[in-house]
C-alpha cells in the first residue's frame, strides 16, 4: 500500500489527466468521455473547449453515462437525453 504514497503527496498533473482521458475516450470509454468533456469545459488542464467538451459529453450520454445525461438535461433544457 505505502508504493503508492507518492500519489498522495504529488499534486495532480490536469495536463497529463487529459492525455491519458483523450487516449481512453478515443477507444469509447464512456467514463473517459465523461471526464474529458467536464475537463474541457472547465479548463482544467487545457484551454477551455465547450464545443468540444459537449461533443465528448455526447458521446458519453449516448452509451448511458448517467452523469452525462444529467448534465446534458441541466444545460440545455433536453427532457428526452
């Protein structure tokens, strides 16, 4: 357990989140969409992107991601997400 202390004591790297989140999205993982698109909207870790950040938030409603649809009924009004 104590092999991975190091992650508790570095800070994060966002940059490097969204490398490996786009990597993960790439090949459909709905949760890596998820992520990455609620990390392009926010600007963390990039320039900040809401048409991409909605794309990827998409794709994650269309696979179930129940975050995404969430969201995606929040902002833009949709009831049938």
């Amino acid at each position: 357990m104590h092999g991975l202390s190091f992650l508790v004591r570095r800070p994060p790297d966002e940059g490097e989140a969204v490398r490996w989140l786009r990597r993960a999205a790439a090949q459909g993982f709905m949760d890596a969409e998820y992520s990455l698109g609620i990390m392009l909207g926010e600007g963390r870790g990039v320039q900040q992107d809401l048409i991409e950040s909605l794309g990827w938030l998409q794709r994650a409603a269309e696979k179930g991601h129940p975050g995404a649809i969430d969201l995606l009924r929040r902002t833009t009004g949709n009831r049938k997400q």
